[in-house]
C-alpha cells in the first residue's frame, strides 16, 4: 500500500540524522506538528529519539507510524522519555494469516504483545503520553473484520483507531471493488458503540467524504524526502514523479510560494492532476460535486524525469 518496492529499487537506503534534521525544521518556525514517517520502519532510525526530543523542545505536535515488531522495552522507553505525541500502530486483520498477509513478515501476537507491554510500560512511568491508536487500512482481505479490528485495539488498551479506506495509488490489488459499502456500515456501528464503552475510545473514520472538500495537503502540509525534496503528500512522494525543490539547496518558504506549488494548488483546485489521477482522497474529494463544476483531469504535472 505504499511506494516502498519502488522506491527502494531505485536508491540505497538513508535514515535522517539529527542535523539533517535540524537543518530543515529550523527553516520552519511557523510549524506545528511533524509526522516522523518516512518510507520503511520508523524504529529503524536510531536517530529516531534525539529527533523527537528535539521536536519536543520545539513544543511540537509528533507523531510516529510503526508496525509495532520492534516496539520492545527499550525503544519503548526511549519513545516514551523522548517526548513523543502519539504513537500509530498498524494492524489491518486479527487473523494471523491474513496479517501476515498483509504486513510481510509481521505477526500479529507479537504486535498485540508489544502495544499492549507498551501502554503498561507507559502507565508504570507515569507518563500520559505517547498516546496509542491503532491505524487500520480498509481493503478487499480485511473489510469484513473491521469491527473486530476495533474491537482488538480497545481490548489492547489504545487510546483510539483510525479507519481509512485502502489508496490503490500504488497497488490495485487490494482495492475494494467500486459500489461494495456494506462493510463500513458495520465498522461505523462498532465505532459508535466503543464511544460508549467504559474507557474513553477515539475513533476516526475516513470512508466518504460527502461535502466534496478538496485534498488539504497542497495547503497545510508537505512531504519532505530523507534527501531533502520537497514532495506533494505521503502518497505523491517520489521525488522522481514531482519534487518542487530541495530544501538542501533553497529555503524552504521560497519553495512553499514558487511558481510550480502554486500552480498545483490551483490544479487541485479546478480539477485533478496527472500525478493524483488514481489517489483515493482525489476520488473522494470528487464525491458530491458535478465533475464539470470542479474541471476535467489536467495534464499538468505528468511524471518527469529523475529530480533525485
């Protein structure tokens, strides 16, 4: 569900240090929150803590995407005393088989043991933070277990889950088939019912969007490479596909109002580009509007060339 075959086929792998870091959120003192996701598995980096104390001195919001196989007591500590927001654990089934289907080389007991271990480990320190929620990504192979999914994640002590549907951007496999919807209906039931549950549970549910609002990421955030580009969103974030600049080699507020972010803006705006042709949120964002009000597909930002 992610560029991670693609993209690690066509450069070595690279972890962000320190002050590379630095040298990009210091450019930065209009930022609010930062997500320390890249491509590959955060907990990976052991750079990873120094970073987030860093953020946390910055009084920033952060957050850090994990499949939860390394989440042990160590690096559970070292999150926790780091100063880390929020912690999202992925988990896409409570079938064995069909979560190591999807997470490769994951188990799910393992997971399940590390978040639950983590949260105890958390309470013990007497910290309230990081908080827990479980990251749960609708497809073909698990939407009839999203209810129980919920379940999983309540029973495991997490703060919370977020449900999204599957993004076909980089694979169409596992993408549910236009017009199925009945498996959602039953996921928002179990959703309302955990509102009510004796322990406070968050949910949030990202199936439809009905008001037909347009994808916010060209506004509000950005996708920064480990090599430094500047890239549209999580998903659009192959440098090689559409960079708008590198902040290695530019501010990064003159690459935020040059001429190419801005005209994507106004592409987004009246219509879909290229780049975003087979996105989910594009396809959503189209919902509950005539076509011919918001414009026709643009050509404007096709695949160019390597911008490595």
């Amino acid at each position: 569900m992610c560029s991670i075959d693609e993209l690690t086929a066509a450069r070595p792998a690279k972890y962000m240090k320190l002050q590379e870091f630095k040298s990009i959120v210091d450019q930065l003192p209009f930022l609010r929150a930062v997500n320390l996701t890249g491509i590959g598995e955060s907990l990976l980096n052991t750079s990873l803590f120094k970073i987030i104390g860093y953020c946390a001195g910055r009084r920033l919001h952060t957050d850090v995407v994990t499949n939860g196989m390394l989440l042990d007591s160590k690096r559970g500590e070292s999150l926790i005393r780091s100063g880390l927001s929020n912690l999202n654990v992925s988990m896409d089934s409570v079938n064995p088989e069909t979560f190591r289907e999807i997470r490769v080389k994951a188990d799910l007991e393992t997971v399940s043991e590390n978040v639950k271990n983590f949260i105890g480990l958390r309470n013990s320190l007497g910290f309230k933070a990081p908080t827990v929620h479980v990251i749960i990504v609708a497809s073909k192979k698990n939407k009839n277990e999203l209810a129980d999914i919920l379940q999983h994640a309540y029973d495991l002590g997490a703060e919370g889950a977020y449900m999204r549907i599957f993004n076909p951007y980089h694979n169409t496999e596992m993408e549910i088939p236009a017009g199925d919807t009945d498996y959602y209906a039953v996921a928002m039931e179990k959703a309302r019912n955990l509102r009510h549950a004796p322990r406070p549970f968050s949910t949030g549910m990202a199936f439809s969007s009905d008001k037909g609002s347009l994808c916010e990421w060209p506004w509000t955030m950005t996708y920064i490479t480990v090599e430094g580009d500047v890239t549209p969103c999580c998903v659009v974030c192959d440098a090689r596909k559409l960079s708008f600049g590198n902040v290695n080699n530019e501010p990064f507020v003159k690459i935020w109002n040059n001429p190419a972010y801005r005209d994507f803006r106004r592409a987004i705006s009246h219509g879909v580009p290229r780049v975003c042709e087979t996105c989910e949120v594009m396809r959503l964002s189209l919902r509950g509007k005539n076509r011919q009000e918001r414009g026709q597909t643009t050509d404007l930002f096709k695949p160019t060339a390597n911008l490595f």
